[in-house]
C-alpha cells in the first residue's frame, strides 16, 4: 500500500508526508528531494542550468521506478500529476490525496521564499495572481486524480493533518 500526496505548492505535501511516515513508520519520498540529490543541485538551479524539460523527465523516471509493493508515502511536486504519463503512474502507485489550501495563503506561504519556486519567478510584485491563474489551469487535473482531498488550512500541524488521514484512509503501521 502507498499513499500519493499531490496538490500545489505550499500545501504541506513535504510536511504532511513526512509526518504520515513517521506515524506509519513507513518509507518517505519526495520527488522534488529525490531529483535534486539526483542531480547534486537545487530546483532552482535544474531549471536555470537543465531546464524545466529536464526536470519534468526526471520527474517521469522517478515515479517509473517506485515499485507499487512498498509501503510508501510519496510527496509530488506542484507539476507532477500534469502530465498525463505520470497521471497514469500516480494512480497506479497508490491511494492519491490531494491537498489543498486557499490562494492567498498558498501566495503568503510561498511568497517568503520565491526564489525557490521558479515557476513564480517573475512574479515577486504579486505571487498571489500567478498562484491564482496555476490554479484556475492544474486544479481540474489535479481533482481528476484524487481518490481523496484535504482543506490542510484547517490543521494546526502537519501532524494533525497526518493523524486525520490515518483515520480517514484507514491506514496502520501493519498494512
Ligand atoms: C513545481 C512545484 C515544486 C517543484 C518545482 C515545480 C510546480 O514543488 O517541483 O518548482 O510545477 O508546481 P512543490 O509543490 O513541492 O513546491
């Protein structure tokens, strides 16, 4: 059994699977983590120097090679489920939870380190309407994939949210 977590940036997907694994005593994975190690650097740099093609093939071999039998929780990127061949492997690695927060607070959370998230770049003077237009574009993706969503604002901690997915989803360490 595996859980995906994907939504957009700064929805807690790195947080919140961190947490789940821990509770679960299961294996971690963050895509945009594994990637950067992959290539020694950060995304920021795999964009400017590889470019963003590259990244997205180096988001595709990372899912190819999850085998389905772990017990996994898999952190996505932002991007990840856009391509319809990751769409297709996301479903079949596991259960996907979409997580989802309020724009404005996506642009407050993000907006502290712009830097990082390259498809912001550019947009330091108001992250809040290119957060809003990367919604209005992913979130039909995003909802077509989901078996399950949670609002994360709404938890006090990623530990909360974690401790509430282990309930909804029914999951145990045993699994
Ligand atoms: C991206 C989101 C980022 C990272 C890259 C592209 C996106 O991940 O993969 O900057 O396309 O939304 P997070 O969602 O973890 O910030």
């Amino acid at each position: 059994m595996n859980v995906v977590l994907i939504g957009f940036m700064g929805t807690g997907k790195s947080a919140i699977g961190r947490a789940l694994a821990q509770r679960l005593g299961w294996a971690h994975m963050d895509t945009d983590t594994e990637i950067e190690r992959r290539f020694g650097k950060k995304i920021r740099l795999i964009f400017a120097q590889d470019g963003e093609a590259e990244f997205r093939q180096a988001e595709t071999k990372v899912l190819q090679e999850i085998s389905v039998s772990d017990q996994l929780i898999l952190s996505t990127g932002g991007g990840t489920p856009l391509r319809q061949e990751n769409a297709a492997l996301l479903a079949q690695i596991g259960t996907i939870v979409l997580l989802t927060t309020p724009p404005e607070r996506i642009a407050a959370r993000v907006g502290k380190r712009l830097a990082e998230r390259p498809l912001l770049a550019g947009w330091e003077h108001d992250p809040l309407t290119r957060v809003r237009q990367l919604l209005q574009e992913r979130t039909p993706r995003y909802e077509a994939l989901a078996d399950y969503r949670l609002e994360t604002a709404t938890f006090a901690s990623p530990q909360a949210a974690a401790s509430h997915l282990i309930s909804h989803l029914r999951l145990n360490p045993t699994e």
